[in-house]
C-alpha cells in the first residue's frame, strides 16, 4: 500500500503510527543489545536501571519522553541515564517511519524493517564491545529468505542476490587476511566480512559495491570522532551506509551514473 495514495488523515494516522512502534522498537533493541553484551538474555526479564538495578515501571518505559520528562536520571536513584537511550529510539523511529513512506505498507517494509532493526542492533553491540552477533545476521538472512518467494523474485533475482553477497563476503575475506598478513594484526572483523554478506542479499552487487565505498568514508569519521585506541567498531559504518542505501540507494546511484554519463 502506497502512502502517497493514501487520503491525508490516512497518512497521518499510518506515520503517526509508525514513529510510535519504531521508539518502541529501539526501546527494544536497545536493551537487547545491553543484555547481549553482558551475557543477559534479553527475551526475560523486567527493565531495570543499569545503576542501581530497580525495576522500572510503565511510566520510565515511555519512548523519548520518559527520558525526557525524568531529565535523563533514574526516578529511584537519581542516577545519569545516557543520552543514548532516546537517541536510539528516536533513531529507530525516524527509519521505521522513513521505511513506511519509501517502501509503503505490507511484505517489502517488514523485510526492510526486520533488516534494519538487525543493522540497528550490531551497531550497539559493536559500539560496546566489538562484537557482531551471529544470531542477528541469521535473523536479517531468514527475513530475506523468508520474504523473497512472497515478493515474487525469480530464481534469477535470487540467484544474482546470494552471488552479490558470496561474491563480497569471499572478497573482502581475502583481502583481510592479506591485509592482517601484511599490518601483523586483524584489519577486518569476520562480523564485518559476514555483514557485507547479507547486505549483498538485500542490495545487490551495485548496491552494495556503493554501500562498501560509503562505509569506509563514514568509518574513516567514526574513527576520528571515537578516537579509540585498539579494535575499531567498523558496523556502525556499514550498517548506516546499508540504511541509506536501501532508503535511497536508487536516486544515488542513477545520479552518480549520470555524472559518469553512463550505466551499470
């Protein structure tokens, strides 16, 4: 469903809509990724301030605006909540609501957003400890898997997808092992080598060769912004260049083709 052909109270009430679940949805993932990195389970359990370790309840669990409305402290111990906490949710908000009006309302927006919650999720996991979880881009590969047969892609288009994928994952393998021969330590994570795998699936060779030439850009500034000595969180990177390639990956390519005055 098309939101553009939608009637406006109708857009309103579905972007309306969808601001609120993604909040809520990067509530989600952001204590799933908390969890993650502490060895948790993140499936049980109640909410809890990571200071004190009080329950929360309904009224500190509000996206955005318990933060907000509790001046970024817990209501128990008064304790600093990091501003990290609503700037996720809002994060996960304004994608979920940039997928609705992009992709519209059905199969291609729930694979994207599955996807994109995925991209999410290792970017904090990353940022905490440098890790990618497995589990997560098993995640991200059944809802492409999931979701082709139901979108309709050939044998082809599903073909040509998982060689994009094999093709990059094997690549940038070989040139991580050349280049921790050559450096005497690891230059690239197998996390980060396995990401670019699935995002070969979702935006295939062309999509993700421009997703690979944005990351290194956007990781060359993560780096000089985190200034951190040691193993570098290159997912953040990666994921963010995938988001906005599969948000608006299609104009930029055809625009920089058009610059180049030919075609892939």
């Amino acid at each position: 469903m098309d939101m553009m052909l939608l009637p406006p109270v109708w857009r309103i009430y579905w972007s309306v809509l969808a601001f609120a679940f993604g909040a809520a949805l990067g509530s989600f993932l952001h204590c799933a990724a908390w969890r993650t990195v502490r060895g948790e389970p993140f499936v049980s359990g109640r909410s809890r301030c990571p200071s004190c370790g009080a329950t929360l309840g309904a009224r500190d669990l509000v996206p955005i605006l318990s933060w907000v409305a509790l001046h970024g402290r817990c209501r128990r111990c008064g304790a600093p909540i990091g501003v990290r906490y609503p700037l996720t949710e809002l994060l996960s908000a304004l994608v979920t609501l940039a997928i609705v009006w992009r992709f519209g309302i059905g199969i291609p927006a729930a694979r994207n957003l599955v996807f994109c919650s995925c991209l999410l999720f290792l970017s904090l996991t990353d940022l905490d400890d440098c890790i990618i979880p497995d589990g997560c881009l098993c995640v991200a590969a059944l809802a492409w898997a999931i979701a082709a047969p139901l979108l309709g892609m050939s044998w082809g288009g599903a073909l040509r997808a998982l060689g994009a994928g094999l093709t990059f994952g094997a690549a940038l393998l070989v040139v991580s092992l050349v280049m921790d021969r050559v450096l005497g330590r690891e230059s690239l994570g197998g996390g980060d080598i396995k990401l670019f795998a699935v995002v070969g699936l979702y935006l295939g060779f062309v999509g993700t060769l421009f997703t690979l030439i944005l990351a290194c850009v956007l990781g060359l500034l993560l780096a000089l912004a985190l200034r951190r000595r040691g193993a570098f969180p290159f997912g953040p990177a990666i994921a963010a260049a995938s988001g906005v390639m599969l948000l608006f990956g299609g104009g930029l390519v055809e625009r920089y083709l058009a610059l180049l005055g030919g075609s892939l």
